[in-house]
C-alpha cells in the first residue's frame, strides 16, 4: 500500500474523497463543523480522516467522528439527550521527552 504522503497515495486520497464526499457536503464542511461518518462493510477500514481535497485533509475541513453504524449513533444521541447537560472541560496532558527516545 502507498503511504499518504507519496504521490500514488495522494492521488488515491483524492479520488476517494471525491467518490465518497458529496458536492453538496464539501460545500458545508468548515473547521468547526462535525461530520460523523458511520461506514459499512470495508469502509470500516477506510481511513475518512485522511482522505483530500488535493490541499487538505477532511480531518483539517472538519471535526471528523466515526459511529460504528447508524443504530449506535441513534442510540447514542437519544441516550445523550435524555442527560442533564454539564460544562465541557478538556484537561490535556503531553510528556515532552520518554525515556531516551528522540
């Protein structure tokens, strides 16, 4: 398989975010908008995230979440909705070096 970041793999990129992303959907996209993508069959495989505009990553264009399918996510969001709602807070913890690797 060809890696992202060579051209074979760009191009692939490219004509599968064109096959599988809409128009009418590309259009909507924006940095801040969610996009949940529940795949079936081989398209669980598929890494949506990476897929490109020939400039950008999907993943750069929106907040890209994976359901994996409709009747979890379903599930989920009714479950979601019947919870009080709470503040959203993010703690965020990174390790500038581990061990002795670079």
């Amino acid at each position: 398989m060809y890696g992202a970041n060579s051209r074979v793999g760009s191009i692939h990129l490219k004509r599968l975010y064109d096959c599988l992303l809409p128009e009418s959907l590309q259009r909507q996209l924006s940095p801040g908008r969610l996009l949940v993508i529940a795949p079936a069959g081989r398209l669980h495989g598929l890494p949506f995230h990476a897929l490109n505009d020939g400039a950008t990553y999907l993943c750069q264009r929106a907040v890209v979440v994976y359901a994996p399918s409709l009747t979890a996510l379903a599930f989920s969001l009714a479950r979601a909705a019947e919870l009080p709602a709470r503040p959203q807070s993010l703690l965020a913890v990174a390790v500038e070096q581990f061990g002795d690797s670079v």
